[in-house]
C-alpha cells in the first residue's frame, strides 16, 4: 500500500514538472501483484492529467518477484504507454531473467558500480558489458552515482548516455523542479 500510496503522490506532484520531463518512480516488485495498483496509477494518471508515456516505474532490486507474480501487468501498462526501467542493477535481486517479460526501457547501472567506477577495473568491466547489454536489447542505460567531473568523463567513454548522481544533484523536495525552464537547466 505505501509503493502505491507513494506513487499517486509522485503522480500528483507531475502536472508541475516540465512538460516533456519523464516521471520515474520507484515500484518494489511485490507492488505489481497488487489488486489496487493499476487501477490506482490510471486513476492517478487520468486526475493529474499527465500522459502515461510519461511514467516510467523502476523496478527495484530491493526483494523478487512473488512466486504469484501477474507478470502480465507489464503488458497491460506497457500497451497504455507506460515504460519501465530495471533499477539499481547489480545490488540485490537480478530482474534480469524477467528482461523478456518487462521489455524495459531503461537499465539503470547501480551506483556500487558506478560510484568511480574508472579507478577500479572491475567495475569498469561491469559497466561497460552492462551498456553493450542494455544496447543488445534496445534499452537505454543509466549510470548512477556519479559524483566527480572523472566519472562523468569515464562514462561518457563507457558509452552511457544517461546518468545520476551527486554530481549533478543531491536529493531534492518537488517543488525545487517546479521552477523556470532556465532554473531547471541549472539544477
């Protein structure tokens, strides 16, 4: 209840972001076998009038799949245009073996491995076969935990074409996004 609870709010707060910024939000797997959530994100979606292709739900490492998991609901969100990215890959549960059924859009690197991640060759390796990975499939790859101008540099070497971390910003309340176009670049 509180994933689904957190998300409506997360979905409430997006009418005031930039209109063409992606609302990623993240979903504990357990949470896409809930009765409530689907017609709760539509709910949500359809007051805050955002477009669904705007919400992209990541998908925690944090525990697995239930052994009763409605995988199906990947279809049915995916079909009314929301995307999905595999978050934190790398620090706990893999969701890789469900890459076929989520079909993400996004694989987002773990800062465990991102974190100076060309100061050490393993993580180095992890990264690099991780982006040609996302590429294989048709995804996008994010890096986290970027927090030095090195890192952004190596990165960009890697071929990531996205990336987060403190380097670009700490954590911040909604209403810091909420600003002019030009404080948004800024930020």
């Amino acid at each position: 209840e509180m994933n689904i609870m957190a998300m409506e709010r997360a979905i409430e707060e997006a009418p005031a972001l930039p209109g063409d910024a992606a609302l990623f939000i993240n979903i504990d797997p357990p949470t896409f076998s809930h009765s409530q959530f689907v017609p709760s994100m539509l709910r949500a979606a359809a007051g805050a009038e955002i477009a669904l292709d705007r919400i992209v739900l990541e998908i925690t490492e944090r525990s697995a799949f239930t052994d009763d998991a409605r995988l199906e609901v990947f279809d049915e969100l995916r079909a009314a245009g929301v995307r999905f990215a595999l978050d934190d890959q790398g620090s706990a549960y893999s969701h890789l073996s469900q890459i076929d059924r989520i079909r993400p859009s996004f694989i987002k690197i773990s800062n465990t491995f991102g974190t100076a991640f060309e100061e050490d060759e393993t993580k180095e390796c992890i990264v690099r076969h991780t982006v040609a990975l996302a590429r294989d499939f048709g995804c996008e790859t994010i890096l986290e935990g970027i927090e030095s101008t090195a890192t952004v540099h190596a990165a960009a070497n890697a071929g990531v074409p996205l990336a987060q971390g403190f380097y670009f910003s700490r954590a911040c309340p909604a209403s810091h996004w909420t600003g002019s176009k030009a404080t948004l670049r800024a930020a």
